[in-house]
C-alpha cells in the first residue's frame, strides 16, 4: 500500500513539476516578442552607445540563425516521421497483402 502511495505522490509531484514548467515556458515565449523589440530599438537607435547597438545587433542575428537552423530541424525530423511511418504502413500492408 505504501508503494502505490508513493507512486501516485511521485505522479502527482511530476505533473505539478511540469504544469509549472509549461506556465514558466509560455511567460517567456509571451515576453520574447518585447524583447525582440527592446533589442530591436537598441540596435537601431543613434543614441545607443556603439558597444551596445553592436551587441544588439549579434544577439539578434544569433538568435535569428538560431531560429531558422530550429525550423529547418523541426521540418526534416517530421519529414523523416512521415516517411518513416509510410514505409511502416507500406511494409505492414504488404506483409497483409502477401498472406491474403
């Protein structure tokens, strides 16, 4: 009885773990587009000093690649499911088809 206690304590302490992640992850995602903006207007302002625009500027071209390398990560790997679960579909439907 105790095990099972346990067990459902540790389920519920996870998902209490991850609802938290998940709030924590969705304030940031909201709060990248004003900073976005803030680095946007840093690099872009005359006033700003050199040093600062220029930093600006690399953090916004490194995140930027960043981004794009993440896109193009995320398209290939579901091309790979999708061709993976078409010769899954392919190679079941023809072992189906060969003892028909």
């Amino acid at each position: 009885m105790a095990v099972l206690q346990e067990d459902d304590f540790r389920e519920q302490y996870h998902q209490a773990k991850q609802e938290a992640v998940s709030q924590a992850t969705s304030r940031l995602r909201q709060s990248m587009t004003s900073a976005v903006d803030a680095l946007e207007e840093m690099a872009s302002n005359p006033k700003t000093p050199a040093m600062a625009r220029a930093s600006a500027s690399r953090t916004l071209l490194e995140f930027g690649f960043k981004a794009h390398e993440t896109e193009e990560m995320q398209r290939r790997l579901e091309q790979i499911e999708q061709t993976l679960e078409n010769d899954s579909r392919n190679q079941w439907g023809g072992k189906r088809h060969e003892s028909s």
